[in-house]
C-alpha cells in the first residue's frame, strides 16, 4: 500500500513522483494507493482534509481485510501513519519516502524548525528499523541527523525526452546562451552565478533564467543586460530550451541556513533532452549527475572552475558536442528512469517487519 497526501491535481515533484512511482510499480505488481488530491487550484489539500486523512488510510487498510505486507509511506511527515499497522501487532514492513524539505526542515532552526525536528525524530524512535527510501546520499545523510539510520538510495526519474541525437547534425549546433532553470532561491545560486561567474565569460555570451521569482535579491540580480528572464518553460518550450543552450547550469551554493539541493531534477530533465548539463558537486546533484557521463560537476562557489568548465564546453567542436549529448542522452534514458526507480523500490521492500515502541 502506497499512502501520499501529494497527489493531483496539487502540482509538484513530490506529486509527480507519487504518481509516476506508482504508475511504474504496478506494471510489475500490484499496489493499493491511498491519495489525497489536492484542490482544483493546484494548491495542496486543506488543512482539514489533512486532519481527517489518518481515519482515511486506517479505513483502506481494514476494507482489505488484512494489513498490508508493505506500507509505503510518500513523505516524512507521514511517518505517525506508520504505527497504526503496528498497533493492531501487524507484521507490515515500513518505508518512508525522503525528497529534501520533508527531513530538512529542522535546520532552518527557529521555533518550528525544532519542534519540526523533535516531530522526527519521535518519529525515528518508534518506527525503528523502518526504511527510509532517499533521492540522493545527501538526503539520506540528513535524515540520518534525526534518527532515521536504515536508508537506501534511489535517485529520481524524468519523463522528459528530447530528439534522438544519434548521428543527428542539429546536436552541434548550441544558440551560445547559457540556460539556468529553476525556483530563485539563494541555494540554487542563480544569483551567484550572475554576480561572480558572469563577468568572467566573454561578452557575447547571456543567460536565459526559467524560473519563478521567490527571493528579492535573486530577482534583483535578473536586473542586468547579459540576463533574459523568460518565466516559467514548459513542455516542448522546455525541452527545445534545453538542447539549444550553449550549457544548462545547475550552480548551487552552500548557504548558512544549511539548506541544500535534494536532488536536482533540472540536471537529468536537461541531459534527456540533449542539453550540456555543468553542475555543482553539492548535495543531491552528485547522484542527480553521473558525472563525465550525463554531465561535468564543478566545486561549488568556485567561479575560476565555473569560468574554466564553460569555456572548455563553449570551445567544444561540433563532433565533440554530438558525442557528448548523444552518450549522456542515452545514459539519462537508461538510468533516470521510472521503470528503474520502480525496481529498485520493490528491492527496498524486501526488509524485516518493524516492531513500534508505544508505552502503555
């Protein structure tokens, strides 16, 4: 049983990846869901809906009339959903979906932030030994901060599928833009990258931001002649803009707040599309990049190495460029794929049942 509160018609990764999981899981065995949509808006569920969602998921598991060998649970959050199989002395094994805020929440410190980590890491005592299935070893490495040991790394998939550039001449040929695309916030280095690598390219070459606005000083940095601010991309706008720009940067810096990249979905999106995807070595990128194959990391923060990975790519010949895009386009088609998370999701099943700690 795969239990989520991310679901459509709420719009975001961790409702895509719910969905599309899910989708994968059961073209090779069975799986019940228990989704809770979110408004018609495409906001999340109200917090009343939220409420009464633990009576939801207890109602599925008796109109089964057993409880389930697995109970897959979409999100941290969720986690107190796991104790009900344990109350009624239910051998069900227990699996915890890990993204990035849902275990990261705790470092933003402050009044919520610690009761969010003191929530979690109850949550790591009672359900001990229960799975935690994380997108990346960052990840995995955060939750382990409050308690939550037993991990396995699963990194996320992309849908998304450009040209087939096999012995295709169009891979060649890039527009000599640099494409950032992504939410303006300050780790996702965007700003950054426009103040401190920028200046240090050649003059012709401009930066296209596909993003939505959130941090006023990443925003006020788009106010700058070499930057094309192009709002949100989609669909085949989004694939097109991929392969057409000169790199796709994914420039992410390490903050004081300790927030960090989950995984980094723009980084496989852009090489399944045929773009040249230039990434930081930081948080969840290094599993969201296999590096040399799918992409080039660089040191985060380091504007000489960024400087240096740019000019190297912009100084590529034709074929060097073809080569490239089409290997690292297969490669993100084999390995950042939902049939491949899917089977390594059901290899994570395979653990011993949990037992609950409840006092009496």
């Amino acid at each position: 049983m795969f239990v989520t509160r991310k679901w459509a018609p709420a719009v975001g990764g961790m409702e895509t990846y719910s969905m599309r999981l899910t989708e994968a899981l059961r073209e090779i065995e069975p799986v019940d869901i228990v989704a809770l949509p979110g408004q018609a808006d495409g906001m999340p569920p109200t917090a009343a809906a939220l409420m009464f969602f633990p009576v939801r998921v207890l109602v599925a598991m008796f109109r089964r009339g057993r409880f389930p060998r697995v109970l897959h649970l979409g999100d941290m959050a969720l986690w107190p959903l796991g104790v009900l199989p344990c109350l009624f002395l239910a051998k069900t094994r227990i699996v915890l979906s890990a993204h990035g805020t849902d275990v990261a929440y705790h470092r933003r410190g402050g009044l919520k932030g610690r009761l969010y980590g003191a929530y979690l890491k109850l949550g790591a005592r009672l359900l001990r030994g229960a799975k935690v299935i994380a997108n990346s070893r960052a990840t995995a490495e955060v939750a382990r901060e409050t308690g939550w040991r037993e991990s396995t790394i699963i990194p996320l998939a992309t849908d998304l599928r450009g040209t087939d550039l096999r012995g295709d001449a169009p891979a060649a040929r890039h527009n000599g833009r640099l494409l950032f695309v992504g939410r303006l916030v300050e780790r996702k280095g965007c700003g950054w990258f426009i103040r401190n690598v920028l200046p240090l390219l050649d003059p012709a070459i401009t930066l296209d931001v596909a993003g939505t606005g959130w941090d006023d000083d990443e925003i006020a940095a788009l106010d700058n002649p070499r930057v094309r601010h192009l709002g949100s991309l989609h669909g085949p706008a989004l694939v097109h803009a991929y392969a057409e720009a000169l790199a796709v940067i994914v420039p992410n810096i390490e903050t004081a707040t300790g927030e960090y990249e989950g995984f980094g979905l723009v980084a496989p999106e852009a090489a399944a599309c045929g773009g040249v995807v230039i990434a930081s070595r930081s948080g969840g990128l290094t599993d969201a990049v296999l590096e040399g194959e799918t992409g080039l990391l660089v040191t985060a923060g380091d504007a000489s190495q960024w400087q240096a990975a740019l000019c190297d790519v912009g100084n590529w010949s034709g074929a060097r460029r073809r080569e490239f895009t089409a290997a690292a386009q297969d490669r993100a088609h084999a390995h950042f794929s939902w049939g491949r998370a899917a089977r390594e999701t059901l290899d994570a099943y395979c653990c011993k049942p949990i037992a609950v700690k409840v006092k009496s």
